[in-house]
C-alpha cells in the first residue's frame, strides 16, 4: 500500500461535522454562529524510505476571489465567481517518526486575535489565512497561528472543499520562522516531496445548498 492519510470523524469526500468549523448556520437574523472549532484527528501511514519529516496543509479551494457579495443580506455569492485558495492549517517539521495529530492538537475554540505561531505539539505552525481576514478589526484581528477550521460565506452559492493534505519531505526541516504562510510552506517544500496524501471534506454555512 501506498502513503495515506485518514480522518475518523468524516468519511473522504462527506461533509465535515459543524464541530470542526469555525462557524455554523445561525438564525434567519444572524446567520452565523460560532462552532467548536476543534481541529480533527488525523493520521498518515505508510511514509517512503528515507522521510525525515512531514508537512500537513489544510486549504479552502473554493474561496470567493472578490468579497463583493459575500455574507451580504438580500444577494448571494455567484457559482460563476472565480475561486482561490484559504489556507486553515500550515504545519511543518512534524518529526519522522509521527504518525499523527490528536484531536485539538492544532485548536480548540476560537481565539479572539488569534494564536500562536512557532513551535506547537506536532512540529512548527504558520499562519493560516484569517490572519488577512481579520485584519484591521479591533476585536478579531491578530496573526492566526495553528488550526481555525471552515466558514464559508453564509450566502455562498456553492459548497466548499477542504483539503488536508500530508507531505511525506526527504528533510528533517523546512527551514520556515515566524509567521509564514501556506504557500511560503508549498515553495519551501519543492524539490523535497517523496510522497503526498488527502482526506477531504465539504462544507457549506448556506442552508439552502447541501454539503
């Protein structure tokens, strides 16, 4: 068998329980609602010959590319609307002989003005992208380190896909500091990569499209 990756709590490709999200469908009136935003379980097996450690990222492939309409009362985020990425989890340096993270490891709850970045259980973490999402709010705004989990615009006509995706490197470590970012650690990686795996996950905040 080749290198894999598993999550317990959802089968690949199924929606992920509102607990791992960082919000969940409010009220007509408020249609957001804070979650649990517990980070999942998650293990590997299987790594090549000659790994020396692991990466794992976890990205939104499906992130509107213009805030326009999102979380707008009375419109909605169009199909149409071309996507990027959001990354939600960037760790590296996760020791060789690891084969998996905890539930919690990367987060519990949410943290006003964020996390950590640095040296955490597992390996080293970056900043995931609500760090540019909450910047400039005086209540929320700070460098996001660790593990915040999803939440789509509320009124996003689409679901979306979470990746999370373990790289098996030919390097003990990546050499990353500070707050580096998910495509920091994607360019860092090149040229180490002996083997990558995913488990992925649908979500949708909108109770009018299924997930």
């Amino acid at each position: 068998m080749g290198f894999s990756v598993h999550i317990d709590a959802w089968p690949h490709g199924a929606a992920i329980p509102a607990r791992f999200a960082f919000g969940q469908p409010g009220t007509a009136d408020s249609p957001f609602a804070p979650s649990d935003n517990i980070s999942p379980a998650i293990g590997w097996a299987n790594a090549p010959a000659g790994t020396r450690s692991f990466a794992l990222i976890c990205h939104d492939t499906d992130v509107p590319s213009s805030g326009e309409d999102v979380n707008q009362a009375g419109r909605q985020v169009p199909a149409s609307l071309p996507r990027v990425d959001f990354f939600h989890w960037v760790l590296v340096d996760i020791p060789a002989g690891v084969s998996g993270l905890d539930e919690g490891a990367g987060g519990r709850g949410i943290t006003a003005r964020g996390k950590p970045v640095g040296a955490t259980a597992g390996g080293v973490t970056g900043r995931n992208d609500y760090t540019g999402w909450f910047a400039g709010d005086p209540d929320m705004g700070g460098t996001y380190g660790g593990y915040d989990g999803p939440c789509p615009p509320w009124n996003d006509s689409i679901v979306h896909h979470y990746h999370f995706t373990v790289y098996a490197l030919d390097v003990p470590t990546l050499g990353l500091q500070g707050a580096f970012s998910g495509p920091d650690a994607l360019a860092a990686m090149q040229g180490h990569v002996l083997a990558q795996a995913s488990h992925m996950g649908t979500y949708s905040m909108n109770p009018a499209v299924k997930a």
